[in-house]
C-alpha cells in the first residue's frame, strides 16, 4: 500500500507526508542508515517490524504521545508537533561514543572505562538533532538555544528516563538487556508528547545470556551493521571524511547474510519484547 499525499520530508529511515491539516502520516520504509548516513541496501520487512514496535509502546507506556492511528503494515496517522530538536538519549551502559568519549576523556564518570561495563544508574545523555551529525549536547546549550527551558527540560529528562525504566524492565523479563535508548519530542497546546518510533533504530538491545563486561556485545538491533562497517574500514573512512570536512565516503551494499540476520533479529525482538506473534505472511 502507498501514499500518494504530499511529502513533507523524506528521512532516513522514515517518509513523512502531509496526512490533514493537523496529522501527518509516517511511512516506515525497509531503508537502513548506520553513523548517520544511508546505506544503499534495503532490509525486507524492517518498516513493518518497525511500526509495529512504534504502536505497541505507544499504546503500552502510559505516556502521552503523537499516535492517532495506523493504516495498513507500515503505516502510522501522528499529530503534527513542534519537534523538539534534541534526541533525547538514556544510556544504562558503556557502550558506542559514550565509551569512545569517556576513553577520549570528553566524558568524567565515576567508573572504569570498560567497554559494555553497567553504569551505577542510567544518564540522560543529548545530542543535537537535524544536523549534519548528531553531536552531544549539554543542558546550558539547550537552554541557551531556547529549544527548551528549565522546567520543560526536566520535563523530558523525567520522562526520558521513566520510559527507558520500563522498556528495560520489559527487556529484562525478556531475557534481554536495554544498553541505551534514543527518543523523541514534541510540543503541541504547550503540552510535550513522545514523538518519532521506537524501536531496533532506537535502541541496543542486548541478550542477557550472553552479555560479557569487556567485549563488544551480540545485538538484536542494527549495532551487527555498525560492527561490520567498522570491521571492513568503513567507519575510519568516514571518521576522517568528516574530521576533515571532506565529502562523505560513498557506503557500501550489505552482505545478504548480513541482511537476513539483521531482520530475523527484528523479529525476534519484536515478538520476546512484546510477547506478541509478528504476522510473517
């Protein structure tokens, strides 16, 4: 099924059309990106499992949020919001760029830097959002932009990590662990929703089983794609493109097994997540 309505933006995993006067319409398509940039392989399925994953937390959290409706396997009726222009991140682990700045010494925490090590409590952890690339930011920033102000901010940190407390509990009755969490704000009648998806895009997903402090972790999430663009010097091309401000390094086609992988892991997580059967006809 397709939507031939206007399109508003065309993101990197997500179309976003114009639906009403108030509403706009999210079609999760099967793109993937990895470290900010688009990959040129698709992953069959992925906006399906993604949508569905979208709906059953918003439905499931308690937390006020932008859903209206969803049309069809892919599709999901929103309230048009101000987007709030931070991705609000939770990270209950050492893991991704918070490990690689603490290394670095960007980031002062009161444990050793070992990689996938347990944090003594979650931390809210922002980036900036619509730019180039997502970089990290501080509460004195987005303040000072006016993205938000003091009770809004902690606002969203309270909700922020309410929401990642709860996924994580639903995780670990899974059998799995909830490494970070990215998520999603917006304004409409001076009230904050929770905005965007959520989902394998959104967050690391790790299982219990065989979670080991010290090595990089087996993930159901898309972190296999990240590890293999790593693996094959994808990342350091890229690293030096932007450090350098040079042009973005063309990304390469995914291994089919790779593919296959990334969207049965989808799947799986979807179903030991929600406790429901993804319809695979």
């Amino acid at each position: 099924m397709e939507f031939k309505g206007k399109l508003i933006r065309k993101g990197k995993v997500k179309d976003i059309y114009e639906f009403s006067d108030d509403e706009l319409l999210f079609v999760f398509t099967d793109r993937v990106s990895a470290f900010d940039v688009i990959l040129p392989s698709t992953i069959p399925r992925k906006g399906e499992v993604l949508c569905k994953f979208a709906e059953y937390w918003f439905k499931n959290l308690g937390v006020k949020n932008h859903m209206v409706k969803v049309i069809g396997r892919n599709m999901m009726v929103v309230k048009k919001l101000k987007m709030i222009p931070i991705e609000c991140i939770v990270r209950g682990y050492l893991y991704g760029s918070l490990y690689e700045r603490v290394k670095e010494g960007l980031v002062h925490l009161t444990i050793e830097p070992i990689l996938a090590a347990k944090l003594p409590q979650p931390i809210f952890d922002p980036t900036t959002k619509y730019e180039e690339k997502d970089l990290p930011i501080t509460k004195e920033e987005i303040l000072k932009r006016g993205w938000l102000n003091e009770n809004e901010y902690n606002e969203v940190v309270e909700k922020s990590m309410m929401i990642y407390s709860k996924i994580a509990e639903r995780a670990d009755k899974a059998g799995f662990i909830i490494a970070d969490l990215k998520l999603e704000f917006g304004k409409k009648d001076g009230e904050i929703l929770l905005a965007d998806s959520i989902g394998p895009d959104e967050f690391r997903l790790w299982p219990k089983d065989r979670y080991e402090v010290g090595k990089a972790q087996e993930s159901y999430d898309k972190q296999p794609i990240r590890d293999w663009l790593i693996k094959i010097g994808y990342k350091t091309k890229l690293d030096e493109a932007v450090k350098n401000k040079l042009p973005i390094p063309p990304p390469p086609k995914l291994p089919e097994d790779l593919i296959q992988l990334t969207i049965e892991r989808y799947i799986t997580a979807y179903e030991r997540l929600t406790g429901l059967p993804f319809n695979t006809q």
